[in-house]
C-alpha cells in the first residue's frame, strides 16, 4: 500500500501528505487545488481507481511472482526478499473512498493526529490478541482477555506472559506510514544533473578559415550602422502568459492533473517605418517571472505526528 500511495503522489502532484495505517489510506491535497475543476466526484473516482490500479499492478513485487513495475523507487517500503513464500491474489482487490472538506488547518492536523491515534489502538489490541491465539486460546477467548482491558493492562500482558516490549515493536505498526514532499537539497540536485549530463560521442569539427566561425565562436551579427537611414524599424516584444487548464477523461503517468501555460507573443514590427512617433506607443508592461520552484521527493516516514513537532519543522505543508 505505500508502494501504491507513493506512486500516485507521483502521478498528482497536488496530493501533499498521505498517511497509511492497516486497510486505509488518507491524501491531503493542497488548499489552492484546481485538480478536476475541484469536482468531487471526478477526483474521488478518479484516486480511487488509480490508488487501487497501482495496488494491484505492484502485488507481484512485494508478494512473489514477476515484478509488474520493473525497479523500484526506492524507499522502505521496497519488495519481497529471497526466500520469503510467495502470496498470490486470491481476487481482485477493492478500495471505497470518501472527500471531506476541512474549514481550517487545526482541522486537519486533528484529522491526521486521529487517524494516528487509530492506528496505535488498534495495533496495540492486534498485537495483544494474536500473541494470546498462538499461545493455544480460540479466538474467543482472546477476545475475553482483552475485554475491558486498557492500554497499561495489554501492554503487561505483552511482557508478562510473552516478553515483548511494545516499544520494540516496527515503528510501522506502532505509528503507520506517512509519505510526505522533501525538497531535495541543492547539492544533491547539481550532483543528479551531473550524472545525467553524460558527454555523447566525438564527432570530427570540419575545418574552417579564418573568416569562417567555427561552432564555439559567436555568431552574432556586427552592430548596426550609426547612419540613421539604415536603421531596421523598431520592435517591441511582450510575452503574456494566459492560463488555461486541461483536464483529461483518463489521466496517465505521462499527463497529470494539470494546468498548462502558453505564452503569447505580441510583437509590432513593420518592414516600413512608422509614422507615428515611437513615443507616443505605450510601453507594454511585463509581468514578473514566478520564482522558480524548488524540486521535491516523496519521503516514506514513520514518525509521530500528533505532537507538534512533525507540523513545526515543515511550516509550509499546509501553506499554499
């Protein structure tokens, strides 16, 4: 399921924080999200269906069999090791989904903290009833034990009979999986590009006379005569960018949901002067570039969320 969870991530940008515990998933998608128009139904069918089509597509990775998504990405969450028994599907799997819009930002942490909370309860009780099963009760009985029981009494039942310590336990269990965006720290990006940017052949460079430029020289025109009959007309450019989203019917990991750009070039330019005075023309005003955005990594983390300190140290996740 993180597996899963990380792919479409991959595939919405939109979707800033996800947190995994037992059969469920939660995705928290940025305030300012165009996705889909924001069209309820669109988009809960639309992660649904993709969530559960990864699920599916990556079983045989983790579970034994061929791997249906080649290499992974990396990440805890990565497959089956040698030896371990092989888990076919028995049917094909299915995941239910819901959309529900918080007011405020102290509703959502509330929501993730919960959804934690959940996952420590539920697994402190698991642990507790399947330990208590293998040691020789039916199902029933374990649920008899239990019945009643606080957190302090499950755990001395743990150490006292079993000796287990529930703090030992895989922080997955104990807290679930939160995959997160992490901006990837600029020397570790200079180092990627490097590698990428792997020289091609060499080719043979023709050769060329002096008043001939090579490649590497410059090929810039010589300034312009200072005789006023010889100047070219002028010409002004703007670039204004227009806006305008695209939505697809069927979303594939090439195209996400997405807003595209396209920048229309106003130019005036005449191949005779203009009669009217340059300086009477209005200047077109441009607009400023958007800095540019730093690039970003989903992170698998088990962590603790429901203190402030997982909040605190990324002060702009709930931040559009």
């Amino acid at each position: 399921m993180d597996r899963a969870a990380r792919e479409l991530m991959d595939l919405f940008p939109d979707i800033v924080l996800a947190f995994g515990e037992s059969d469920e998933y939660s995705f928290l998608l940025k305030k300012s999200t165009t996705l889909f128009n924001r069209r309820q139904a669109k988009i809960l069918s639309t992660l649904v269906s993709a969530f559960t089509g990864f699920y599916m597509f990556y079983w045989g990775e983790y579970f034994g069999g061929k791997s249906n998504g080649g290499e992974g990405k990396g990440g805890e969450e990565e497959g089956k090791e040698e030896g371990e028994e092989e888990v076919k599907m028995q049917y094909p799997a299915s995941f239910d989904g819901r959309i529900v819009v918080y007011p405020s930002e102290k509703e959502v942490k509330d929501y993730f903290r919960w959804r934690q909370a959940d996952t420590h309860i539920n697994n402190l009780y698991n642990t507790v009833f399947w330990a208590l099963v293998k040691s020789g009760k039916t199902t029933t009985e374990a649920h008899a034990v239990l019945k009643g029981t606080y957190s302090k009494d499950k755990h001395e039942i743990l150490f006292t009979q079993f000796g287990i310590n529930y703090n030992n336990i895989d922080a997955r269990f104990r807290k679930g999986s939160i995959l997160v965006r992490e901006v990837v720290p600029e020397e570790e990006e200079i180092e990627h590009n490097q590698n990428d940017s792997t020289p091609g052949p060499s080719s043979s460079t023709p050769s060329h006379g002096p008043d001939q430029p090579s490649s590497s020289q410059s090929t810039d025109p010589p300034p312009p005569s200072q005789d006023p009959s010889l100047q070219p007309p002028t010409s002004t450019s703007t670039n204004a960018p227009t806006d305008a989203t695209s939505t697809s019917n069927t979303p594939t990991p090439a195209s996400t949901s997405t807003s595209t750009s396209t920048n229309t070039t106003t130019s005036m330019n005449t191949n005779t002067p203009s009669s009217t005075s340059p300086s009477t023309h209005p200047k077109s005003k441009k607009r400023p570039k958007k800095p540019k955005q730093p690039k970003t990594r989903v992170v698998l983390l088990h962590c603790d969320l429901i203190r402030d300190e997982f909040w605190d140290s990324r002060p702009g996740l709930l931040v559009d």
